[in-house]
C-alpha cells in the first residue's frame, strides 16, 4: 500500500492499476464504519484508493473543522490491514490552490433536514467529491447510510453531472450497545456515551411501531420525542420521517420512509438513521442489541 499526497502521484500511481478501481472517501480517524466500506470495495475492486483529507469547505466558520481529530499513521496501518491499495491523503494547497473559485451545487435534496441545519455543507461535500472523482476516476465509490442524505445528495451529482461510475452504499456499523460509529464520538465523556444510546433506542421504537402496523408520521415521530424526554442530557434539534429519495417530510408511510435526526449531546452534534420498511440486522430485535 502507498500513501501519496500530490495529484501527481495519484494520477501516476492510478495509470498503473489494472481492473476496476474502488474509491472511499473518508475524513480519516478511521473506525470500524469506515473499514467496512473498504472491505467491501476490496470484495468488488481490484484496487482500492482510500482518500483521506478533512474537507474545510464543508465545515462552517462555527464548526469543528480546527478540532476534528486526525491521525494518519494510525489510519495507514489499518488500511493496510484491509487491504488498501493506495492512500490520497491530499493538503489544503492540493485540493484548493490560490486562485481556487469552482464549486459543485445540488439543488433541491441539499434544502432540508442536514442542509437545512448546515446550509454551506453540502456545496463543500459535492465540491470534493467531484474533485475526489474527477482525480482517481473510480469504477466504483463506496459510502455509508450513516449520512443518509450524503448518499441521495450525491446520488444525484452522479447522474446530473454524468459520473461513469456506480454508488455502492453500505449499511451502518453500529457498537454492540446500538451507538452508530462516528469519530465525532471520541469527542463524549462517559456519561455522553452512555446518554448517546437514545439515538438508537429512538430508531428501534420507531421500528417497532411500524412493524406493528403505525403509517402515521406524527405519531410515530411522538414516540420518539418521548424516548427523548427521558434523556435530559439529549437535546433534539430535528427528527424527520421523509421520502427515501427526495428527503421531503412524509404525513403518511405508503412502503418507505427515512427516519433521521440529528440530537445533540453537549457540544456534540450527533446523526442517525434508519430505513422504516426496509431490513435493518444492526437495529432489529434478533440484532440481541442491549438497549
Ligand atoms: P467521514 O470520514 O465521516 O466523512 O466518513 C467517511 C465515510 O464513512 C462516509 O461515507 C460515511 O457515511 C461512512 N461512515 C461513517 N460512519 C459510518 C458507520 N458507522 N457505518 C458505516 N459507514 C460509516
């Protein structure tokens, strides 16, 4: 596995590699979530290029673009360990050179629930992203249901701005407890972590109701806010029950619906999601999830 950073050596490195190529991109501090995507693209890909750079365009002025952690040796031995091909671990300088005045824009599906909240956001993922494909060219690129609306929104870049390639998109790694991987959770002390169990336990009752028969979004979203209520550490900011493909808010499920939030727990902004009417192992009750 090689680790390059300029442009230069991608491209050099890329020309050399025979059969598909796989890419995942990723802010680094890997956990367990990411390493899943790129198990995945080495199960399909015979070359798998991992990109590892903290995007500051899609941080607000407000946000933990300073604090984010990193660490990238650390990063390196476990992608060997998975089997990467090859790191792109690009600077500021590479990816946004002096004079830098292009950006990516996706209309509609970037207006609510996390563009909503985080209105500069999702120009600055579809901005590197298209860079991040435009430079490795892949055949294949791998994200997580973790940001749900990270995979409609450039679900859409892919086909309006005719991307030849393919959206693989791989379910959500949880820890045994129900907590959905995030290297933002490193940010919570013990007792945040603990508090952090009702995004899952949230999710699973409103998986339960729907099982049971409940179509009704505002009730189903009410018992969710109850679930809440006993977590006073746990401050909401939204849960939207939508439509799979266009993120617009759903008064009635007919076969699908996403269920997302974002909550926070202190200082630390905190997303989940499931898919009602769809599978869901991690969260499910044979899933033997403590909760
Ligand atoms: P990030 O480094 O946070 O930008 O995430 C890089 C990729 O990993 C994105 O496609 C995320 O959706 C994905 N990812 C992050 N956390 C998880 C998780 N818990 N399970 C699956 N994929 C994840």
């Amino acid at each position: 596995m090689k680790i390059v950073q300029t442009l230069e050596d991608l491209r050099e490195e890329r020309s050399k590699m025979t059969g598909p190529v796989g890419l995942v991109p990723t802010m680094g501090f890997l956990h367990a979530g990411h390493i899943s995507l790129v198990k995945q693209a080495v199960k399909e890909c015979a070359n798998v290029v991992v990109s590892i750079y903290v995007n500051p365009t899609q941080f607000s002025p407000t946000e933990d673009f300073a604090s984010y952690p990193r660490d990238l040796d650390r990063d390196a031995a476990l992608l060997k360990e998975a089997g990467a091909t090859l790191v792109w671990a690009p600077t500021d300088a590479v990816m946004y050179p002096s004079g830098y005045q292009t950006y990516v824009n996706v209309e509609d599906v970037t207006k609510v629930l996390e563009g909503a909240m985080r209105p500069t956001h999702f120009r600055g993922v579809t901005t590197v992203v298209a860079k991040l494909f435009n430079a490795v060219q892949p055949d294949k690129a791998f994200f997580g249901q973790k940001d749900a609306q990270q995979v409609a929104v450039l679900s859409r870049m892919v086909k309006d701005l005719n991307f030849n390639l393919e959206m693989v998109v791989c379910p959500i790694v949880r820890e045994k407890d129900g907590l959905a991987l995030s290297s933002r959770n490193t940010y919570l002390d013990t007792a945040q972590r603990q508090a952090a169990l009702v995004l899952s336990r949230a999710l699973r009752k409103a998986r339960e109701i729907f099982i049971n028969g409940e179509r009704e979004s505002q009730k189903i979203r009410s018992e969710m806010e109850k679930i809440f209520t006993g977590e006073p550490a746990a401050k909401v900011q939204y849960i939207s029950i939508a439509d799979t493909q266009s993120l617009l808010e759903v008064e009635w499920i007919e076969t699908q619906a996403l269920v997302s939030m974002a909550v926070y727990i202190g200082k630390t902004r905190l997303i989940d999601n499931t898919i009602l009417g769809k599978p869901d192992p991690a969260l499910d009750k044979s899933s033997g999830l403590v909760l």
